[in-house]
C-alpha cells in the first residue's frame, strides 16, 4: 500500500491500562482502523496451520515479546487487507486511511522495522496509571475473560517486561515529541473525553 497516505497513531499503556477499551471509543468517534498487536497474536496462535501457535502462546502467558518479525507482518498484512476493504469507508477520509496500533511497538527493534519497513506514526497516546489500579482491572477480567495472562503470575511478568522493555520506547517517542500522555486512572467515560480531545487535536 502507500505509505504516505496512511495516519498512524501509535497506543501505548500497561497492561490493563485501558487501551482496548479507549480505542474501540475512538473508533466510534472519529472511524479509525484498531488494530491490537495482542489480538492479532491471539488470532495467529489459533490459527490452523501457523507455525507459530506455541511461540506466541509461551511468549503471551511469560509476559515476553514475540520475535519482531511476526508482529510487524500480521499488522502490515492486517493494515493491507484493511485498507483494501475500507477505500471509500469510514477509516479512510480525505484519501487516507487511518490507524490506532493498541499495544505496539513494545520493544525498540520493532518501532525501528514499523518505522523502516512500514510508515511513521504521527504520534503515541500513553495510557498511564498504576501498577495497583491495573492489576485491579486485570484480575477483575480475568474471571471471565478466558486470556491465558490474566492471572497473577502472568501479570506481574507482564508489568516486568513494560517497565524494563516497554518504557524505554515510550522515552525514544518522547524525545520526539510526538506522546500525548493521558492518565487513565479514572472512569471510561473520563478518560474518554480526554482521549477525544487528544485526537480532535491530532486530526485538526
Ligand atoms: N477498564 C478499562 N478502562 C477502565 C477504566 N477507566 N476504569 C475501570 N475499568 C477499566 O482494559 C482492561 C480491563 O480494565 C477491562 O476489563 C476493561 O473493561 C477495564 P483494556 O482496555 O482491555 O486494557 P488494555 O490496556 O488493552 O489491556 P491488555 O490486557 O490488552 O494489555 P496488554 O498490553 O497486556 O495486552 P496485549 O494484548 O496488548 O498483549 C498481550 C501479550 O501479547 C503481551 O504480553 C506480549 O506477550 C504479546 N505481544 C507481543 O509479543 N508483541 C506485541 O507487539 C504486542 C503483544
Ligand atoms: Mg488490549
């Protein structure tokens, strides 16, 4: 596809911060393709036929990161098939598509290849708020959310690999000016009317 005719925004957040949630919001506000690397990963493990199924299945229920190359190929094939079916749609305004990437990138090798290999994001919207109030939210889904990494011990590896691996990308964005941080320690809805304003901004 054309690179140059594509917006991407970047979420990033812990575990549990609200990023699925505060997307699917978005979408509704302003007609954004959400792509969550996390979901995709899912989808691949189960899969029939992907020679991927166990990595990806170990690497979620450890908390650790997917080999770059996987993630960066289900969002750029996701991203072409989007953008195949959507021309004309609602994510595709004034001749370009627009994307939110939930969840990604969450280690530096894979914003360099995203930045290299597919486009630039114009910005990162950071979802902050503390360990305490996500492992609050993650424990209350995990009773019926079905996720492999909702349990305690998952989830404290999870938030290892963020501070340790995650962070540091959030910094690179940063010095690039190119975060909007937004605290989403209160409600939905709260948060909500903060993340819109952060993209009407973005979008105007
Ligand atoms: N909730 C949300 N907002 C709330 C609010 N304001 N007040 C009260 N409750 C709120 O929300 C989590 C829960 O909290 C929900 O029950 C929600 O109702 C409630 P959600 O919106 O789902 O939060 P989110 O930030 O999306 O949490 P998620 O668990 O999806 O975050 P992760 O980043 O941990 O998960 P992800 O799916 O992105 O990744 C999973 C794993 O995949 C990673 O650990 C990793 O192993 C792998 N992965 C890679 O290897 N590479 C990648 O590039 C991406 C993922
Ligand atoms: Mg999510």
């Amino acid at each position: 596809f054309d690179h140059t005719k594509v917006t991407v925004i970047f979420v990033l957040g812990g575990p549990g911060a609200g990023k699925g949630t505060q997307c699917s919001l978005l979408v509704q506000d302003f007609g954004f393709c959400h792509l969550s690397a996390g979901d995709l990963l899912r989808a691949e493990q189960h899969r029939e036929g992907s020679q991927f199924g166990t990595l990806i299945q170990n690497c979620i229920k450890e908390g650790t990161i997917v080999p770059m190359e996987v993630t960066v190929k289900l969002l750029e094939n996701a991203m072409a098939a989007a953008i195949k079916e959507e021309k004309g749609k609602d994510g595709w305004r004034d001749g370009r598509g627009r994307f939110l990437i939930d969840g990604f990138p969450r280690q530096m090798d894979q914003a360099i290849k995203f930045d290299e290999d597919v486009c630039l994001a114009s910005t990162v919207l950071f979802f902050s708020t503390t360990e305490e109030v996500m492992l609050g939210r993650l424990l209350e889904r995990g009773k019926t959310s079905g996720r492999e990494d909702d349990n305690v011990e998952s989830i404290k590896k999870r938030f290892n690999t963020y501070n340790q691996t995650t962070m540091p990308v959030i910094k690179h964005y940063e010095a690039l000016g190119k975060v909007v941080q937004i605290d989403s320690s209160e409600t939905v809805e709260q948060v909500h009317s903060h993340s819109k304003a952060a993209v009407q901004k973005i979008l105007d």
